[in-house]
C-alpha cells in the first residue's frame, strides 16, 4: 500500500494515528485535521489506526502532526 498517492486533482495520505478507539475519537482528529489548507476529505478509522486525508497538494506533515495532537492523539507516521 502507498502511503500517498497523486493525481492532477489532489493527493491523498494515509497516516497511522495511536490512540483512537471510537467514532468520537474518529470525529476529533476528522475535524481538526479538516481545517489544514488545502485539505477537501478525511476519513478516520479507528479500529484501523489510520486517517486518509485527501488534499488540493502535499501537506507539511509538522501541520498533520499539530493537527493530531490538538485532536488529543499521537501520529504515528505514514501508513
């Protein structure tokens, strides 16, 4: 599986995020990493300790991880 993938329209990342273990949880790191620039989708899932996050181009992945740990979680890395 490829951490990041790119087409002309966007680029979409999966990161492995700790700690999530419920939709609330899913919905705390969704929102906050929503409001990154650029970002157009996120989908969490906890049971599998991911988020995809698809964006208008490549995010800082500093910016991710202040997002994650805002949401009150730890990124891992790339999936």
């Amino acid at each position: 599986m490829t951490a990041q993938t790119e087409t002309p329209d966007a680029v979409t990342t999966v990161y492995k995020v700790s700690g999530m273990s419920c939709g609330h949880c899913e919905g705390s790191v969704s929102a906050e990493i929503s409001e990154l620039p650029g970002v157009t989708s996120v989908k969490a899932v906890a049971s599998a300790g991911e988020v995809t996050v698809v964006s208008a181009a490549p995010l800082e992945e500093e910016a991710v991880r202040a997002a994650v740990d805002e949401a009150g979680f730890e990124l891992v890395g790339r999936a």
